[in-house]
C-alpha cells in the first residue's frame, strides 16, 4: 500500500524541524544592546559598519566594500558609479531575482536577457557574448544558488568586448572560482543580507571592489552625494540615502564570523544528500569541479517530470512542502513576470517599455530550466543525518505515490 502524501491528509515524512534560519545565540544579543547603549546608531559616529567593511572585504580579497542597504540598490549604485545610464545595454541572466533587471532599468539602460546554462543556471557566457552590440557596456552575472560562474571566462568575455562587470553575488558570500574569490577580478560585486541570505540583518547590502575610485563614487550615490566625512554640504551628485544602520552592521559581523563553518556543514550536507539521494528520475545538480567555494544558498534538485507521473514544478514543490521540506519554484524568466508580460510601469518610467522592447528575449534553457528544477532551501544542508534521512524520505514517497497512483488533474 502506498503511504498518503501530507498534501491529501496524510502523516508528513519531516517529524522535526530543519534548523531554524536566520541563526543567533547570545553574541548577536549582546552586539545589538552594545550599540544600542552607545548611542552611535548610525555610521558617521559609531565604527560597526567601517569595520564589517574591512572584514567583508578580506573575506573576498579584495580592498574595499562599501556598507548598503539591500542587494537591490547595491546593484543600482553599483551601476550608477559604473557610469551606465541612457542608451546603454547590460546583460542580465533570464534567470534571477527580479531585481538584477530592475536595478538596470532604475539607471535608465537596458536590460538584455541572455539564456542560461542548463546544468548551473548562470548566464551562458557563449550567449552572452552573441548578445552584445555597440550599445552594450555592462554584464551582470549571477552566482545562482551560490555556485559562482565560470570567472575566467567571464573576464576573457569583458575584456574582448570592454564591458564593465558587476557580480550580482546575493546568493554567493565567499564563493570562489578556480581559487579565485567573487568580485575579485570585475569592477565590482554586489552582495545581499535579506533575511533568507547566507549571513543576515533581516536587511542590509554591500558593494566590493578593488577600484578605490570606484568605491568612492558609490559612496557618494549611497550617500545623497557627499562623501562619509563631509561636513560642509559638498553634494556633488544627486545620490540617494542608502546607508547600513550600525545596528545592522553589528549584527552581520557576528553573522559573518559564522559564514565560513556553515558554508562547510552546507557542503557537507550537499555531499551526504547527494550520496544518498537513490530515486529514480531525480539527482542533484553538481557544482562545476572548477568551482573550489560553493556558497550552497540552495541545493538544486533535477527531476524528470515523467518519472513522476507528469508532476509539474509548482506541485513537486507543494508536495514537499506538505511533507515538511521548505522546498520552492526556481525564480520564472525575469520577462515572464507579470510587470513585465503586462507592461505595468509606473508614468515616470516613460522610457521602460521602449527599453525592454528593444530586444525580445528567447531563453529556451532557462524555459525548460524552471520546468525541471526544485530549489531546497540552505537549512536542509544544514541538518543532520535523521533531517536528510526524512528529505530522501519524502522525496520517495511522492515519486511512489505519483507512480503508484493517476496523475491529478
Ligand atoms: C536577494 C537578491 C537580490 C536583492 O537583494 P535584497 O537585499 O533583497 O534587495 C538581488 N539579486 C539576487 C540574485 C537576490 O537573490
């Protein structure tokens, strides 16, 4: 007899919880009450968030990073102190948050959707560069699921076509490519702290880079247009306010000092599942044996919907989720979102619909990508032997129930 899936009322395979996320024991406690009893609350008085940029910085080996407020307008500013603006083309991945797009339309460029590749996600960088034309002066590469892309690569493609490169490295603290860290070899990388990231402050960003100037420049958009240790209103360009509270940027730092020995135990939980994972028609995308720093921000699961009764993503996904495993839909073709199909700009982007007019995506890797993949969460990497024991657990009673029984409509 098969045993009923959790979805239609029966007992779910996850008898405990994954390890909650985010993570915190009494240091985030007593880093969050020592700024708040110094009274420097904010960065221009206190030494939090100078401090978390030195240490985010060395982390990647790079010189400089500069504190934000969200993964989102570290892209933005990122690409406003990168110069990109009217007329200009980036390249963007068809798969990301919505977000890598959006920061390029913010700017006024546009966005060009270019195909992934089907075992990593990432852009294709072959794609990449048939997409570019005379217009186009950046690429925004996307460390999917905190597997980094092929870097070397990547700086052979910007150098034959003299683009700028910013890493949209939100899923990717500490990740690295043939030895070499993110944000390392490009203009800059953008990092996010949003509550389900692998280091957090609920909120929070910052921008890497080796270019001092750079860096200099993206302080003055992240800081209404003057520098940190202005006193005397000298705005030189029409920035916005952007900046880390110290609260944030304590917190991170203790968060930051965990990243290493949880990236570890996620490798490690990566590894077990994948050695223990035995079903047919289901496997876990392997990183890239160049790659020597998987962030793991997710597991990818590859199924093949017809050894599962035709199911599709979304009910893979629901089914799971029933059982207990926080699994999910990847991110759709950023084209697909509704804002996007619909054309519902807001009037102040007058230009937009021009913009991404200009160039009609066709992405028929990240298409058949999104019907085939299940993304877990990082907690599930997290947990011990009996956690990946019930993942595996679940997982096998779907594939019988979807085998042993007809497809629901
Ligand atoms: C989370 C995320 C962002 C945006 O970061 P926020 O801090 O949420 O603004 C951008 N790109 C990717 C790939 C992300 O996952």
């Amino acid at each position: 007899m098969t045993e009923p899936l959790a979805l239609h009322g029966g007992k779910p395979a996850k008898t405990k919880d994954f390890p909650a996320w985010p993570y915190y024991d009494e240091r985030e406690e007593h880093a969050l009450m020592d700024v708040l009893h110094s009274r420097a609350w904010w960065r221009n008085v206190g030494h939090q968030t100078t401090a978390l940029e030195q240490e985010f910085a060395a982390l990647h080996n790079v010189r400089f990073a500069l504190g934000v407020m969200n993964g989102t307008v570290a892209i933005e500013i990122a690409l406003l102190a990168a110069g990109i603006g009217d007329g200009d083309e980036v390249l963007v991945p068809a798969l990301s948050f919505i977000s890598t797009a959006t920061a390029v339309l913010a700017v006024n460029a546009t966005p060009v959707f270019v195909d992934v590749d089907p075992h990593t996600g990432c852009m294709d960088l072959d794609a990449a560069s048939c997409a570019v034309t005379p217009r186009t002066r950046a690429v925004i590469p996307v460390h999917l699921a905190g597997h980094p892309c092929d870097l070397d690569a990547l700086s052979l493609l910007a150098r034959k076509h003299q683009l700028l490169v910013i890493e949209d490295a939100a899923h990717a603290q500490g990740a690295a490519w043939a030895d070499q860290h993110v944000g390392a070899l490009s203009t800059a990388a953008t990092f996010s702290f949003q509550s389900a990231k692998l280091m957090t402050a609920g909120e929070g960003g910052m921008i890497i880079s080796q270019d001092e100037a750079f860096i200099e420049r993206c302080q003055l958009f992240a800081n209404c247009g003057r520098l940190h240790h202005d006193r005397s209103y000298n705005h030189s360009v029409i920035g916005t306010n952007a900046r880390l509270s110290e609260f944030h940027a304590a917190l991170l730092r203790v968060q930051l000092t965990r990243l290493k020995d949880q990236t570890d135990a996620r490798a490690a939980g990566f590894a077990q599942l994948s050695a223990r994972l035995d079903i047919p028609g289901v496997r876990l995308l392997h990183p890239d044996p160049r790659v020597t720093r998987h962030a793991f921000y997710l597991a990818m699961l590859r199924f093949d919907p017809q050894e599962f009764g035709g199911l599709s993503c979304e009910g893979f996904a629901n089914a799971l989720q029933a059982e207990g495993i926080p699994a999910s839909i990847p991110y759709p073709p950023i084209y697909h979102l509704p804002v996007f199909e619909r054309q519902a700009f807001a009037p102040r982007q007058r230009n937009t619909r021009q913009l991404v007019h200009q160039r009609a995506p066709h992405c028929p890797n990240a298409e058949a990508f999104v019907q085939r993949t299940l993304w877990l969460n990082h907690r599930v990497l997290l947990g011990d032997g009996q956690d990946l024991s019930e993942c595996i657990e679940a997982i096998r009673k779907i594939h019988v129930a979807m085998n042993g029984s007809p497809v629901p409509a």
